[in-house]
C-alpha cells in the first residue's frame, strides 16, 4: 500500500516537471545537455579512454559554466597526458568560475612537472589572481546564509550525537527534548532558507562564485519524502518536502545545484524504509565493518533510468560499472 502511495506521488511530480521543464527552455539553455556531455566523460574515463574523455569535458564546459567537481576530473586527465596548455586553460577556467582547489587533489609528480613547464610557471604567477577574481563574483548574502544554516545544522547535530554516544539518549525525556530540537532547527532553517529564496532567489551557483551549495546536509535533513506518507505527519512537513522538491528540480535544470546532490537527497529521504528512488549508492557497513557502498531495492523499478534522465543522472548500469555496485535487488536490465 506505502509503495502504491509512493508510486502516484511519484507519477504527480513526474508531470509538474515535464511541464516546469517546457516552461523553462523557453526561456534559458537546460543543463540537461551538460550532465549529458559529462556523463559520457565519467564512462569513457573508466573506459581508459581518457583524451576521447577529456575532449567531451572541454566540449562540456565551452557550452556551459561547469560544476567544480567535473574542473577537478578534467584537471587530472589534462594532467595524465602531460598536456600542458590545456591544463593552464582548465585551471585559470576553474579558478575564475567556482573558486580554488589545492594542488594537494592532484597526483603530486604530475603536478610537480607541470609546474616545471613554461604554462605552469605562468599558472603559479597567476593563480592568486585568478581566485581573488572569483572572490567578487560572491553574494555575500546568500553566502553568509549558507554558511549560517549549515553551521547550525551541524552544530546541533553534532551535539546531539555526542550525548548519544554519552549514553544519555537512554533518558527518555532527554531523548524527546533531543529530537525536538533539531525539528525545531530544521523548522527554522528552512524558514530562513524559503524566505531567501522568496526575496533573493535561489542560492546556487552563480550567487556562490559557482561552487555548489554549503547547505546539502541542511537539505537532506529537511527533505523527508517519507514524511508525506505519515498520516500523523503535519500538513507544514508535506508542505515542505513539496516545496523543496519542486524547487530542487527546476534549479538542478538551470544549472545552479548537482543532480548527484539532488538523488542523494531524495533517497536519504527516504529514511529506513531501505529503499530508493533514483538508485544513488549509499555507504553502508558490511558484517566486517568494512564501508561498502550498496544500493537498495528501488521503487518503481521500470521506469528508473527514465526518472533518472529527467535530471540528468547517467543510467543505472552506467553507473553501478562506474562505483562498482551491483544493481538494485529487485531491477533487470532492459
């Protein structure tokens, strides 16, 4: 009966974003294109062909600002082939469009030699500039928010899981005081979140100097589809995981939040049930302790990879042969 609910709210959001999809490419480039190119990039990389790889990553990021995580990857292939100006041009692309990253992410031979090159003594003369230039591309506002709410988030929770472990979760009217509380900031935070959003619009990435949002645990937290199917759950808790949900979407389509973020949400959100939507691997510990990721049964199971597409996650065999993962118990090939 819980899968029957889950599957018709799934089918109602399904529509809302087909139509908030038209709506918004009449009016701005979708990302979808983007995930696309990258996508391709992630498969021909764990294919070893890595200057087929490189080249979709350049292609990607001549048609659209890319996300940090993606410079990062393109660094590293330009790197590996020992090329020399494309890795200056990807650096001083990444600095100028979503900040730094240490040299410390890179293999250190390679970047030692790069540096050792004509380009790469120009990339150090330079690479301060080009950050300080990123620098004023920040609203300050929705950083400071951000910082905010995720600083808050944390705190609390950090606190609560001390006292666990402290054994005074035991109490249990400290146990209900506990979980009050961080309803109650959660509560909060997204009010001061949907109110930002309502008067500044949306804090992503071109108000954060392109890096991604600060406040993904925030989201992940707040966003209890699991909650929905509650008959004891409050009309103010549906309300906002519609809320999120919807707006989620439409960003992840501008451009301004991951998609990958997004499907970890969505499926974190679906707390014990130790089920999925979109079949994002999650950690898990096996019998050993080992840290493994695995993935979950999946709802509705025939039409995941066509959910997936929708925002602009790879297919589901794409990406269990990239992470390693077997697929979802319950899914088949098609």
């Amino acid at each position: 009966m819980k899968h029957k609910l889950l599957l018709k709210f799934s089918i109602a959001f399904c529509l809302f974003f087909a139509i908030a999809q038209q709506a918004f490419s009449q009016t701005q480039k979708s990302y979808l294109g983007y995930y696309s190119l990258i996508n391709e990039a992630e498969m021909l990389t764990f294919e070893n062909k890595n200057e087929q790889a490189l080249q979709k990553y350049l292609e990607a990021f001549k048609q659209y600002d890319g996300f940090e995580e993606d410079y990062l990857k393109a660094v590293k292939l330009a790197l590996k082939q020992t090329n020399a100006e494309i890795t200056f041009n990807l650096l001083k692309e990444k600095a100028q469009k979503t900040g730094w990253f240490t040299d410390e992410l890179f293999d250190k031979n390679k970047i030692d030699s790069f540096t050792q090159t004509k380009m790469g003594k120009l990339y150090l003369k330079n690479k301060e500039n080009w950050f300080e230039q990123n620098k004023k591309a920040y609203d300050l506002y929705a950083y400071g928010l951000t910082k905010s709410i995720d600083a808050i988030d944390q705190f609390v929770r950090t606190n609560f899981l001390r006292t666990s472990k402290n054994n005074f979760i035991n109490d249990s009217l400290k146990n209900v005081t506990f979980y009050n509380i961080l309803n109650e900031t959660d509560n909060k935070n997204f009010a001061r979140f949907k109110d930002f959003v309502s008067n500044y619009g949306f804090p992503g990435k071109s108000k954060l100097g392109g890096k991604t949002l600060h406040i993904s645990t925030f989201i992940t937290h707040v966003f209890k589809y699991s909650d929905i199917l509650d008959s004891n759950c409050s009309q103010f808790d549906k309300d906002k995981f519609y809320y999120l949900d919807s707006l989620l979407k439409i960003q992840i389509i501008k451009g301004e939040y991951r998609c990958n973020d997004f499907a970890y949400c969505y499926d974190y959100s679906l707390g014990n049930d130790s089920i999925s939507y979109y079949a994002y691997p999650r950690y898990t510990f096996s019998e050993s302790g080992k840290r493994v990721l695995i993935n979950f049964p999946v709802i509705d199971p025939k039409n995941l990879n066509k959910r997936r597409s929708e925002i602009g996650l790879m297919t589901i065999e794409e990406q269990c042969k990239i992470y390693g993962v077997p697929l979802p118990p319950n899914y088949k090939s098609i």
